[in-house]
C-alpha cells in the first residue's frame, strides 16, 4: 500500500502532519475546479451551450471518475494533465484528454 506524499504543497502549507485525509481533501477539491474546467471546455468544442442540469451532471461525472475511480496517486496527475489540456486549442484538446497511466480516471470523457 502507498503511503502519503508530502508534496511541497504540504510543506508550504505547514500541513505535514495531518496525513491522507488532508491530501485527499486537496486533490477532490482540485477536482473540483478541474471538472469544471473541462465541461465548459467539453461544451465550447462540441459548440453547445449548457443548461445549468448539463453543467452539473458533467461536473458530477468527471468527478465522481476522478475522485472514486483514479486513487489519489492519479487523481493529482490527471488533474495537471486535464488542465494542461484545456488550455489547447479544440483539436489539441480531444487529443490531449487520453491519461494512460490511469484511463480509469477518464470515464467521464465522451469521444
């Protein structure tokens, strides 16, 4: 079993001792605002212009993906990976959205 990191993140936050709860904590809510990253970058490549239903149910996806599905090893990559992605151009980004590490952590992603 894989022990927690302590990334620099803790160590500037002066969170070293507070362990997985913490950490996982930081990568759900990291989740958080990279899902809604990707669902508003999802909807403007697909040209479609979201109910707020829409909206909640992407987010809820990914999230549910990237929170239940990646373990926290992943969770963290895959985070910096879909937000390096949303910054591309469409074409670049469906290309990007692939994590090989851990697919699992995309079963939000439509194709």
């Amino acid at each position: 079993m894989m022990a927690c990191a302590t990334g620099a993140l803790f160590l500037s936050l002066g969170l070293m001792g507070i362990g997985c709860g913490a950490e996982e904590a930081i990568n759900d809510f990291n989740s958080k605002n990279t899902c809604e990253d990707y669902c508003a970058k999802n909807f403007e490549c697909n040209s479609v212009a979201p109910t707020t239903d829409e909206t909640d149910v992407c987010v809820s996806d990914c999230r549910a993906s990237m929170e239940n599905d990646c373990g926290n090893e992943n969770q963290d990559a895959a985070n910096d990976q879909i937000n390096e992605c949303v910054d591309k151009g469409c074409a670049e980004f469906w290309a990007c959205m692939v994590f090989d590490a851990a697919p699992e952590c995309y079963g939000f992603v439509s194709e």
